[in-house]
C-alpha cells in the first residue's frame, strides 16, 4: 500500500511521517518486517538523532536511516557488485578527454572544442545530467531522428561522445554516477525490503534515476 502526505510547507508532513514510524515500531504486528527512512544525504544524520531521541538507542537502531546512496550501497553489499576500480573526477575527464579525441573525425560542430579543458568539463556536465535523467546515448540518437538542423547534428554528435566515452569507461572502471541505475535493475534480487515498511520524507524533487528506485520499492 501507497501513503501519501500531502501539504504545503510547515504543515507537519514530517511530524506525521516521524509519528506514523514511531507507532510502526512499536506496534505488535506479528512477523513484521523492518523499518526503513529514506532521506536525503544531508538529511541522515539530523533524522538518526531524532530517532534516538523518540525511540531510544535499543529501539532506535531497528530502524535502517538511509539515503539513496546508502540504499546501493546496502544492497550492492547484499548481493555483491562493489568490486571495481571506483571512478573519480580527474579520471572522468581524462576518459572524456579520450573519447573526444577518439571521435573527433566523426564531429563536425564540436570538432574544433575537443582539446578545450573548459568543454571537457562541460560535457562531463552533460553526462552527469543524462545519468541524473537515466538518458542512454542510443536514445539521443533516436531524438535527433525527430529533429532539424543545427539541433539534430549537436544532439548526434553528442551521442557520438557519449558512447565513445561509456565504450572506455565500461573496460576498467565502476562509475558511482550509474550506481541508481544498476540499483534499480537489480533490487529484485534484494531481501532487504521484504516485509518492510519504507517512509520517504525530505526530498523537493527526485532525479530519473531516484524514480526508478523508488518504482523498485514499490513493487
């Protein structure tokens, strides 16, 4: 079952959310399965203490305050999928940097831009932006189909970067900017929300990739 808490701001949507988990954990349903706050990042630490303050230590660590970092991170140690070489920024621009230069034959708008630092980082902008909206470079190369002119070739030749650049990154590294994407492919597979039940609270917006998530809990 969905719950929704709707209301503008200062109408105490988390108080009723803090309330509803405190009367979860404490209720004598037989069998029932654990608790689960999902928040965000910033958010943890803040929510932990209030727990502890409502439920005490013993009863406050039954339940599982996490972001949706923490989520993969959980189930990616449940079922294995942490073992890699971790990706960070400088290696990010030096795969782009590479994937540039690697397609630069194929460019014709972005041809004289491959060797400038500061369009490196703007493209390393982009794909950040894609896997926030779980955007694959075949789908821009399916939208230029639909498009003219000047936009059509900008949205191929950026397809053309982005593959180029998934092609490299894909033979040695784990990129942690997937790690909702592969978590949303592979919850099915996790036991950790068997039974339980998941308040969400905090949030203004959810990205693409959070919303496949969240769709993974609710099934």
């Amino acid at each position: 079952m969905l719950q929704l808490l709707l209301g503008r701001a200062g109408t105490g949507k988390t108080e009723e959310t803090y309330r509803l988990l405190t009367d979860e954990v404490w209720s004598d349903v037989p069998d029932k399965g654990s608790c689960i706050l999902l928040v965000p990042e910033q958010f943890s630490f803040e929510s932990e203490r209030t727990l502890l303050e409502r439920l005490g230590p013993r009863m406050a660590s039954g339940v599982l305050v996490l972001s949706f970092t923490r989520l993969a991170d959980t189930i990616f140690r449940e079922l294995g999928g942490l073992a890699g070489r971790r990706m960070d920024d400088p290696t990010r621009a030096l795969l782009m940097s590479q994937a540039l230069e690697q397609v630069s034959h194929h460019l014709t708008l972005y041809r004289r831009h491959t060797a400038n630092p500061e369009y490196i980082q703007f493209m390393l902008s982009l794909l950040s932006e894609c896997k926030q909206c779980a955007i694959r470079p075949e789908q821009l190369e399916e939208a230029a189909g639909g498009l003219d002119g000047t936009l059509r070739d900008k949205c191929r030749e950026l397809s053309l970067i982005l593959e180029a650049y998934e092609a490299l990154a894909s033979q040695s590294y784990l990129d942690p900017l997937d790690d909702l994407t592969r978590l949303a492919q592979r919850m099915g597979e996790s036991h950790l929300l068997d039974g339980a039940t998941v308040f969400v609270d905090g949030f203004k917006g959810f990205t693409q990739q959070e919303l496949q998530v969240l769709a993974g809990i609710f099934r």
